[in-house]
C-alpha cells in the first residue's frame, strides 16, 4: 500500500489491550497476559477518545483510514459502538474509511445492531469490520485460538450480513474482511477457508437489491518478532501453502481475494544483505494507546519511542514534533541503533516507501543535504528512482 504524505498515514487507536482469546501467534498476549505494553491492561475512557477525535477534527488531520484496535480486541470495550460513532462523525471527510478488527467472538447481534446504528449518521465513511478467524473447523480454530468459539463467530458474522442487507438505500459502505493469518496449525486450510467463505458470501450476498458493501477474503503471512527468528520460514509456508492450494489474488463478485504477496519485513532472520532504508513506520504509523499515549510505530508494543500523551498534548504537536523528526533523521542517515525498537526490527514492507518520497520530505525539513548519503547508501539514482545494481 502507498500512503502519500498529505496524510498523516494509518491511525490505530486502541479502545483496549484486553483480549479474550489466546492466539499461538499473539506473543505479547500470551507472555504478559494483562500487561502486554508493561503497563496493567485497560480500556480508553470515552472522555478521553473524544477529546482525541475533537482534536483531530479542529486540526482537520487527515489520514488513509483509522483502527479501532492494536492489541486487544475492540468488542471487549463496553462502548465500542459510542467510539465507532465519535469516530466516524469526527472522520467523516478526513480518512478514506474507518476499520474496526475483532475476533468477533463478543460482537453477537444486540452489539452488531448497536454498532451499526452508531455508524449509520456518518455513513458516507465507509466501516470496515475485520474479523480475525484463522481456521475454518472448529478443532483448527481452538487449537490456534485458543478457545472453541468458531460456531458462535460465524453466527454473529451471518447476523452481520444480513443486519446489512436491512439498510435502506443502494449504496451501503458498511464493508467486510474476513481474515486468516496462515502459521502451522493452520496452514493445510487455507484453500477450504477461501472456498468456505466464498460461497457463503455468493448465497448471502445477493438480495432484491443485489450485492451489499464491498467483501473481501484477506490472506495474511505470520508476522514473527518483526522479522526475527523463524520469519523467512513462515513465509516459506506461506508461499508453499498457497501455491500448492491454488488460492490467489482475485476481484469480483462474491467477494475480493487479498494476499500479501510480498515479505511483511524488509529484513528478516536470513534476508540481510540489502541496505535497510527509512522506515515507514516513522511517518505512516501513529498508534494511540488505550490510555492515550503516542507511539511513532505499531511495533513498539513497549512504548519505547512514544512521544507523549494525548491527554495532554494535541497530535500534530507530537507527530510533527522536534523528537518525532529526530528519529526520522536518524532513519534517513541509517541510525536505527539509536532506538531500542528500531534497533531489533526488520523494518515494516508492506506501505510504500520509495527514496523519492524520503526525499521529498527532506525538501520540506530543508535539509537536502542529507539526501546524497541516503541515495548512495540505497544504491538510487538522482531523481530517486531506483538505480540498476
């Protein structure tokens, strides 16, 4: 995904960092269960999320979309459905849509219809509900989840869909994703989940009206430990998972099929040779925690480089604050050992981040004279296209 730079990138907002399942993949879940940022879990005070979404709506910050989730599940947030409505009114204008990920396993109809009557007076930003499911039997799913909850998820996304085929009008942006991380465990199903869910969408979809918001299947690679050990093997399962099963990126009706075709890290445990650049996590990805602390990145479950909190400090203040940018130069100028997060990560591959950009922003911090070092070191030519090695 590219992300221009006339955004401030992909806001996540975390309502909380309690989760009610025990996934395989989610390490900060299952070692430090309750304090999984070193702090005790929690959930965002609604005063305080709206003083958040206030602000950014007086700046008019702009953003691609903005998430209601980092590292807990939003559903266990008992006003889930007034955040979704602060956000959406607040957003409405200023981010292409507003997305929600849950396991789903607590969304049950009363929550599904709350949740959508919030959202509908801002209806013109589209929502996005992403269910993480990972398995399509229920033995599958217990074992990578860690709970035997399949049955009741599916109920409640049935009751999703068919909740929005009640909403008035033709065109209804209230948009599903249906997820599946492939890991061992899991791996040997990812053909029957796209199939699964494929023609569960080609029966539901279809109603006097035709087809209802936009459906997508998500097929996604294991992240592990930001490019550590173990990465370039799940990725390996990955490629070998989805070629030998036949699943592949697809438009069209029922439903999209998205995949991650590339390496989620620009480094990993054995992918070391090339120069590692500017990460786009510096500049694309703000993450409010639940108690309303400022992070530069979503890798930094530790707060390790946050910047402030917004209890205090209004956003643009801290993302475009002298600590913010002193971290982005020393991206620019390779420095990542300065920063304990950056140090020990492989550096984020999935958003965009071409030296033409990185040079575009060091024209407007005036100080081009750090551009030679960085089109050396990243091998590109003048313009900052890529140059042939």
């Amino acid at each position: 995904m590219d992300v221009a730079l006339d955004s401030f990138g992909v806001l996540q907002v975390e309502p909380t960092d309690l989760c009610n399942l025990a996934c395989r993949m989610c390490l900060p879940q299952l070692d430090r269960p309750g304090h999984v940022h070193g702090v005790p879990g929690g959930f965002m005070k609604l005063d305080l999320f709206q003083r958040i979404f206030d602000d950014l709506a007086a700046t008019d910050c702009h953003f691609d979309h903005v998430i209601l989730q980092w590292m807990g599940d939003p559903a266990l947030h008992p006003q889930l459905p007034d955040l979704v409505g602060i956000a959406a009114s607040r957003m409405l204008g200023r981010c292409q849509y507003l997305r929600v990920d849950t396991n789903g396993v607590l969304l049950d109809p009363e929550r599904i219809d709350a949740l959508v009557d919030a959202w509908l007076p801002s209806r013109d930003l589209p929502l996005l509900i992403v269910f993480s499911l990972d398995a399509v039997n229920p033995e599958t799913y217990a074992q990578v989840k860690g709970l035997d909850a399949l049955d009741r998820v599916k109920r409640n996304i049935r009751y999703l869909v068919d909740r929005r085929a009640r909403i008035p009008g033709d065109d209804v942006r209230l948009n599903l994703q249906l997820q599946f991380v492939l890991q061992p465990g899991n791996a040997h199903e990812v053909g029957d989940f796209v199939r699964y869910w494929e023609r569960f969408l080609a029966c539901r979809q279809d109603g006097p009206r035709g087809p209802r918001g936009y459906d997508e299947i998500m097929i996604k690679r294991l992240s592990v430990a930001a490019g550590g050990p173990g990465q370039a093997a799940a990725d390996r399962l990955y490629d070998r998972s989805v070629r030998e099963q036949g699943v592949r990126p697809r438009e069209g009706a029922p439903c999209a099929v998205e995949m991650w075709m590339d390496r989620p890290w620009e480094h990993d445990d054995e992918q070391q040779t090339t120069p590692r650049g500017a990460c786009p996590g510096a500049w694309m990805t703000p993450v409010i925690r639940h108690d309303g602390l400022l992070t530069l990145c979503c890798v930094d479950v530790g707060g390790q480089i946050a910047l402030g909190n917004l209890a205090e400090h209004g956003f643009e203040e801290l993302w475009l604050g002298p600590q913010a940018d002193a971290l982005r130069m020393d991206h620019v100028q390779g420095h990542f050992d300065r920063h304990s997060t950056c140090a020990h990560c492989g550096g984020i591959a999935w958003y965009g981040f071409p030296p033409a950009t990185v040079k575009a922003w060091l024209e407007g911090m005036g100080r081009m004279d750090l551009w030679p070092g960085y089109r050396e070191r990243m091998g590109v030519a003048n313009d900052g296209c890529a140059a042939l090695r």
